[in-house]
C-alpha cells in the first residue's frame, strides 16, 4: 500500500470513527472512567470527622495543632491500546478481516480520550513486542496510531498475550485505562493478567468472525494456519473434526471470560459482522452506572 493510499484510508476511518466519539463515546468515556489516583493538593487543620490516616505529622508537630493531608482526584487519564497483530487477525469471512474492525474500534477510542484531553498509547504485539508509541496527547499523534494500526507489518505471527501484559507493566508506572483488542486465541496469561489488573483499569475487547465459532462443511479445504504458517488438508465434513474445533474455540472463549472476571476486569466480545457501536456504548453505560 503507498502512501497516498495510507494516508486515504486513515482519512476514511478518522472521518467515520471521529464522529462516532464526537456525538456518541465522548460522554459516556468520560463518565465511565475515574481520575487514574489521588494527587496532593494542599495541607489544612484538622477538622472533626477527617481520617487521622490523613494527618500531616512533620506539619502538626511545626504548628504544635493538628494538620491533615487534602487529595484531589486526579482527572487526566492515560489510555493505553494493546492490539493483537498476530497473523490470526488477517482473518475475516465477511467484508472485512479482523485487524480491520480492530482498528476501527481503537481509533474510535482513541478520539474518545482526546476528547477528554488524555494521553493515548499504543502496543502492537504478536508472540512478541512488535511495537511501542508511549503516550502522547493531540490529533496528529492519533492519527500516528492509526496509520500505524493499517500499515504495520508485524515480524512474528503467533500470540502471546502474557508477554504483552508483562511489557505494559514494566512501561506503564501510574494506573492507565487499557484496552486491549485480539481474537484471545491463546492461553496461559490469567495470572499476568491479574497483576496487570491491580494496577490497572483492564478491559479485553475480542473481536472474532463467524467461522472462528464453527468450521462449516465444505468437503476437503486445504487451510493455511495464519499464526504458524503451516498449510494442512482438512475434512470439514468429518463431524469429529468440526466438533473438535468447535471444542477448542469454546475452551478458549471460557479461558479469556474466566481470566478477566478472576481479575476484575472487563470484557466485550464483537464478531466482525456485529454492531460495535452498541457493544462499546453497552460497556460504558454500564460501567459508568457502577
């Protein structure tokens, strides 16, 4: 794809996923997510009813009265976006793949945290870390996000969702809203993902297609594996077969419902042919409402 190209299809989805968090997210982000902690603000006397946890000591001994510590909440946020670019993401039986709505998906919440004047970072990532944007504020670095969200090539095609968690907590000190977008075909990531969820704000955005769900019959289908490149000859017809992959997506779904609840954190599930919009705006009703 050349640049003219790039920059037409960032045009496109700036166009269609700005206008979506102008009129529709923007509130309702805003509403969902609190300040990321507790900043200093000043120190006052100390007044019946305050916390004695809050007592300024070395100011109360200066005065010889007691004195107590003010915080106020801080309202910046920092959202950070993890997306999957393994090769399962290059994966679509409608009219678009995958990485297609995931990229949607993103930009819209990126604009949204522009809106409330946020930094917005980006981690793209397979088996590996493939790339990392640290959080910055404005348009022009949105649009950064997003060029990089259609053009990047990642290097390796499988999954490794724990690596991804294990990099955002050596990188992200101060508690940042994370969204993380991928189709979770992968395993073995509930107990990094409990630590990345104490610190935290975590929500798993799975996107998926309909023939992720099921293998339809279709007779013997040469099948080329995305994430390990392998080609196979499968008997789609062979109801062994077809249950066999029905059971591993369902065991994977379970794994990635189970892992975010153990955590504490959130999840939304949108097959590529579904209405994101009412998915996102679902969430964040609800969670606001909390």
């Amino acid at each position: 794809m050349d640049t003219k190209e790039i920059l037409k299809k960032v045009r496109k989805i700036e166009i269609k996923t700005r206008r979506l968090s102008d009129h529709i997210f923007s509130g309702e982000y805003h509403s969902s997510f609190k300040g990321r902690g507790m900043t200093f603000s000043e120190v006052r006397q100390y007044q019946y009813g305050d916390d004695v946890r809050a007592i300024d000591w070395n100011v109360t001994a200066r005065y010889n009265e007691p004195y107590v510590k003010v915080f106020e909440e801080e309202r910046e946020l920092t959202m950070m976006l993890l997306v999957d670019v393994s090769g399962s993401e290059f994966f679509g039986t409608t009219e678009q793949f995958k990485r297609d709505t995931i990229t949607e998906i993103a930009a819209t919440l990126a604009f949204s945290a522009t809106q409330n004047n946020d930094k917005v970072g980006l981690l793209l990532f397979s088996e590996e870390m493939e790339l990392y944007i640290p959080p910055k504020k404005g348009k022009s670095h949105v649009l950064r996000i997003i060029r990089e969200l259609i053009e990047f090539r990642p290097k390796n095609t499988k999954t490794n969702i724990a690596e991804a968690l294990k990099f955002l907590s050596s990188v992200m000190k101060k508690k940042a809203i994370v969204f993380m977008l991928s189709d979770f075909m992968d395993d073995n990531y509930e107990q990094t993902l409990k630590i990345a969820g104490k610190k935290h704000d975590v929500t798993g955005i799975r996107v998926f297609d309909k023939h992720d769900v099921s293998i339809p019959n279709l007779g013997m289908v040469n099948m080329l594996d995305a994430e390990t490149g392998k080609s196979l000859l499968v008997n789609t017809a062979s109801k062994s077969v077809r249950n066999s992959y029905k059971e591993y997506y369902l065991k994977t779904v379970d794994y990635f419902e189970k892992s975010f609840s153990h955590s504490g954190s959130g999840t939304i599930s949108s097959r590529i042919d579904e209405n994101y919009v009412k998915k996102l705006l679902g969430y964040f009703k609800h969670k606001g409402a909390r």
